[in-house]
C-alpha cells in the first residue's frame, strides 16, 4: 500500500468509528425516549 | 453555548482538522506517514482527558451523593473507550508501515491497551449492578483507581526504554516539533477536545433517560410487589 494508502486507512477508521458512535447515540437516545413515552 | 452550537462547532473543527492535517508539508524523515500522528496523538490525549473527568465526576459524586456526577463519569469513560480504540487502532496503522510490525510488546502499547480494557471492565460493572446509588458508589470506587493507569501510561515511555517515541511536546526543554506540524497536532487536539465535550453532553442525555426508565422500573416493582405482599385493609384475618 501507498503512503498516503495508509493514511487514508486510518483516516477512515478514525472518521468512521466517530461517525459510527455519533449513530450509535442518535438510535439509542431515540429508542430510550420512546421507551420513557410508552411509561 | 447550546448543545447544537457545540455539535456544529464540532462538526466543523473535526473537518478543519482533517483538511490541516492533510496538507501541511510532510515530515522530513516519516514523510506522509507523520499526518496519521494528527489523528493519533488527539485520541490519547482524549483518552487521558476522559479518564481523568471520570475520575473527578467519581470523587464528586462521593462527595456530593449527586448520580448527575456519576452520569457524567459514565459518559467519560465511554466515550474515552472509543477514543483509546482509536489511539490503539492508529498506531497499529501507523506501525505496520513505520516499524514494521502492527503490534511489539512495548511499555507504552501493552500499557494502554490495559487501561483500554479496564475501562471496559469499568462498563461492564456499570450495566451489572442494581439500583442506582449502588451502581454510582461502586463504580466510583471504580473510577478512582482507575485513573491511577494515566500518569503510569503518559510517562512509561521515560521510565521504560522501549520503541515508542518519549513525550515530542509535553516534555521539559523546548517542544521537538516543526511550527506547521505542531499546528496540525494542536489543530487535532483542540477539535477532537471539542468533539468529546459534544459526545458526552449527548451520551449524559442518554443516561438520564435510561436512569428515570430504571427509577421507574424498580417504582413498578415496589408497586407490584405491596400489591401482592401487604394485606388489604379489609381482609378479615384467618
């Protein structure tokens, strides 16, 4: 691989990992308040 | 500052970063490698900051009996698991091409991939107790000791001679870094500082939820249970 090969690699993790966590909040924080709403 | 300025701010500096990073001038002797170092140094640094403010929210919280200093601990620590992910899976990145090797039994590395489990450990013990003081009193415990793993983890490279570079800016004599490189890292640090304070605010939302469900579970069960349990007032005894 390229050197900038590795650095897109790790770009993309680190990008990706906090984009998957900002949607990992989004859904968890969606179902928590439909599940506070059903009571 | 409301909580959609702060994401928006962070949205922003995170692309800012990545832009600077990017295409400031390549390092004179790792060449192009050096940029994954503007993404690297700001997730350790987080993982650092994370773990610290778990431990002040914990202490707060003995002190002051508050579960609001224990959600924001909880936060912390979850979102600096993510960021001590990161810190470990960027220099992974960074070593196969620069040492050689994805992983070596370095002080440094063995070092924070221990405190990176034990701050799993941290979470588990969280989901696995009942009752929310329960919960906050240990899991502060928890937090403190902890926290004893960052100074040990930031200056294993000075105490121990291993592969891993020492400290390049937190270090007695001058920082040992180039001005535009510098700015990169510190560019990374800042954005990624204000993206942690965005994720936790949300993260600290999401515990307050799933704290009042608890409350309100264990209200049901109280309920349930005197329904079942207490005599009715009317009830002749047999």
């Amino acid at each position: 691989m390229s050197d900038w090969g590795w650095v897109a690699f790790a770009y993309l993790v680190v990008y990706g990992s906090l984009g998957g966590y900002v949607a990992s909040l989004v859904f968890r924080i969606r179902r928590a308040r439909a599940e506070a709403d059903r009571g | 500052m409301t909580k959609r300025t702060l994401e928006f701010a962070a949205a922003g500096l995170l692309l800012t970063a990545l832009v600077v990073g990017l295409t400031v001038p390549p390092d004179a002797v790792q060449g192009d490698f050096q940029r994954i170092m503007y993404a690297h140094v700001p997730s350790a640094w987080l993982a650092y900051l994370a773990f610290g403010i778990t431990m002040i929210g914990s202490i707060a919280y003995l002190v002051t009996s508050k579960l609001r200093w224990d959600r924001l601990a909880g936060a912390s620590a979850e979102v600096g698991v993510v960021f001590t992910g990161l810190a470990l899976a960027t220099g992974m990145i960074w070593g196969k091409p620069v040492w050689g090797v994805w992983w070596t039994w370095d002080a440094r590395l063995v070092l924070t991939a221990a405190m990176f489990f034990v701050y799993l450990a941290y979470l588990a013990l969280r989901r696995g107790i009942d009752g929310l003081e329960r919960r906050a009193k240990r899991s502060a415990l928890f937090g403190i000791v902890a926290a004893l793993q960052i100074p040990i983890v930031h200056f294993s490279v000075v105490w121990w001679r291993g592969l891993h570079q020492p400290p390049t800016i937190l270090r007695p004599d001058d920082p040992q870094i180039d001005g535009p490189l510098l700015f990169a890292l510190l560019m990374g640090v800042f954005a990624f500082t204000v993206v942690y304070a965005a994720l936790v605010r949300r993260r600290m939302d999401l515990a307050l939820i799933e704290d009042s469900l608890v409350e309100a579970s264990r209200a049901g069960e109280d309920v349930a249970g005197a329904a079942v349990t207490a005599p009715s007032v009317g009830a002749k005894p047999r």
